[in-house]
C-alpha cells in the first residue's frame, strides 16, 4: 500500500480533492510526503493507480508520496496539513496520536456545527499542545496540483512562526504569505463559502451580473464587519484570504458552493442538488452557524441569513431577494450596526 518513512516531516491528512493537490505540490520536487485516506480500501487504491479519480482525475501522484490508512503513522510527522472536511476536523484529531506536538496547518474553512466554533478553537480543544495554524486564500484544488500560480495566507499567532511554514510550504507556483492574524484568515472562508452560496443563486436565476456584483460588494461588507467583531483584522479581510477568495469562489461554477446556490436558484432544493455527489460544499453546514454566531455578536448580515434561512426551508428565493432590496436605505459608508462589539477577541 505504499510505504511510509519511519518518522516523516511531512503528512497530508485527508485524500479529498484539496488533501490530494497539497500532497502533489509538496512532493513536486521530491519531498517525501504521507498522504492519509480514512477507508483502507481507497488508500489501497490510490497507492497502487497513483491517482484519485473521484476528486482530482488526471492527476499523478509524485513518486515520493506514501499513501496510508493509518492515522498513528501520518501523525508521526512533525507538521500536519489538516485537510479533513470542517465537521469531521474534531474527531480525526481526537482519535490522532498527536502526544509529540507536531504543527498543525488547518484548511478547512467552516465553522463547527453546535460550537460555532473557529477551526483553531476545535483544534485547540481536540489536540492541546499542538501548535496550529490555518492555510486559506484562492486555491482550487485541481489549480495547485497542476502547478498552477496560486498565492494564499498562511497565519500562525506568530508572525515567526507563520513564516517559517511559508519557507516549508512555498512551491516555485506556490507563494503564501504569512500573517499573524489567524482568526481574520478564517473569518474569510467562513464567510466566503456562504456569499459563494448567495452568488449561485443569483446567477441561477438569471439575475444578472450586476446583481452579482453588488452582492460580493455588500458581502464583503458583512464579512469585514464579523471579522473584526471576532478579534480580527480589516486588512486581512481585504487579503487573500478574505476579498481574494470571495472573488474566486463567488464567480465560478468550479466552487463547489457556487454550484449548489445555482442549483438553488434554478429551483432545485439543496436535497436535490447535493443528491449523487460525495465532496463537500462546506457553506451548507456553515451557514445556519454563521447565522447564529452573527445574531450572537450583533452583528448584521443580512445575506448570510438569507442562504441560512432559504437552506432551512424557512424562506422562498423570491421572498429573499425581495426582502435584501427592500431593507432600509442608508448611506454606503454607514457603519453597520454591531452591538457594541469592539475588535480584540471573542468574548461574550
């Protein structure tokens, strides 16, 4: 099944279609790489067809990659690319023994459903003494394994040790860059998978690309403002993490988000458009929470619940879209309303 090294540097967690792509590009120039699968029986395959047709067809894994479906043996590595899907991230670092405190880079972008919580709060729950960071930005999976220019944010608490993994990690097509503002990293693909929900919609029925536009604009909008009630900063919402991913994933029908919201908006319910496929659009669990957590905050964003409330069933797309154009006129550089809620942490 494809050995692994004894004590490998590098580890790969999750053989989805994003776990797949990092152990690629990491194994592009010969670095040996663990790549774990949960089921035996895909890691079997993968190692021996050296490809994963169900999420990045035509991609060849690199010689120096071992693939494994022993989860001690990838957790022997002393850094740990995360790339689990965002409910699933607790129980695979629990059952993961992680006593020697390897770096943790998470790529998940959601939020825990019933926490409400950051992935670096669950890891930091799930795998104390496991120092953590988060990998997020523009980044298609089938992009990075092709080698593809791709740029993206890796934050750590510390600016040092964000940059430190951005020497292990940068591929000659691979640029992060670091910041030392994790929880801003993540606001971004939190909220980015939800508004790529909202601009499906838009664009299945038949809105028009100005619709579009405006959209991503007052969606921004939103997550700036969350961003900054939960401690983090406005100029990484207007990063790669933030603005450059809301870009990427609001305006492709690649993004798996996007194309659910343009099933949504064509009519289908989200039942129907997630039925036969087995990857995960992360907004669709993400939204309800994202919901809550800004009603807790105080924070205003009407768009997210919007796509909370039409995924729940709670609301027709028409009445949605009617209730967004009849919300209060105001001026554009009002400040949003948030409660009182001040930048610097995430307290009650």
């Amino acid at each position: 099944m494809g050995g692994h090294p004894a004590a490998p540097v590098i580890a790969v967690i999750g053989a989805g279609a994003f776990g797949t792509a990092l152990a690629v590009l990491l194994a592009s120039d010969g670095t040996p790489v663990v790549l774990w699968a949960r089921q035996a029986q895909a890691a079997a395959a993968l190692a021996e067809t050296r490809e994963n047709p169900a999420r990045l067809p035509g991609i060849r894994l690199p010689p120096s990659v071992a693939v494994t479906a022993d989860l001690g043996a990838a957790a022997a590595a002393s850094l740990l690319l995360v790339a689990v899907p965002a409910q699933h991230l607790r129980a695979v670092l629990s059952a993961a023994p992680l006593g020697h405190g390897p770096t943790l880079v998470l790529t998940a972008k959601g939020l825990e459903a019933g926490t409400g919580s950051l992935m670096t709060e669950v890891a930091a729950a799930a795998a104390p003494g496991c120092p953590a960071a988060v990998l997020s930005g523009p980044s298609f999976a089938e992009d990075v394994a092709r080698g593809l220019p791709t740029a993206v944010t890796l934050a750590a608490p510390a600016l040092a040790c964000a940059t430190a993994l951005c020497r292990a990690l940068a591929r000659p097509h691979f640029r992060p860059y670091a910041s030392d503002d994790p929880v801003g990293a993540q606001v971004g693909g939190v909220v980015k998978n939800v508004l790529a929900i909202a601009c499906g919609i838009v664009a299945g029925a038949g809105l028009g690309e100005s619709a579009r536009a405006a959209l991503v604009a007052r969606g921004f909008a939103e997550m700036t403002r969350l961003g900054v009630a939960l401690g983090g900063r406005p100029e990484t919402m207007a990063g790669l993490s933030g603005l450059g991913d809301l870009v990427l994933s609001c305006g492709s029908p690649r993004s798996r988000n996007f194309a659910l919201g343009l099933a949504l908006g064509q009519g289908r319910s989200a039942a129907e458009a997630r039925a036969g496929r087995s990857d995960v659009a992360e907004g669709l669990a993400t939204a309800p929470v994202l919901a809550a957590l800004a009603r807790a905050r105080g924070v205003e964003m009407p768009v997210a619940e919007a796509v909370a409330d039409l995924l729940a069933g709670q609301l027709a797309l028409d009445a949605a879209i009617a209730g967004l154009l009849t919300r209060p006129l105001r001026s554009e550089a009002e400040p949003a309303r948030t409660a009182g809620h001040r930048r610097g942490g995430r307290g009650p």
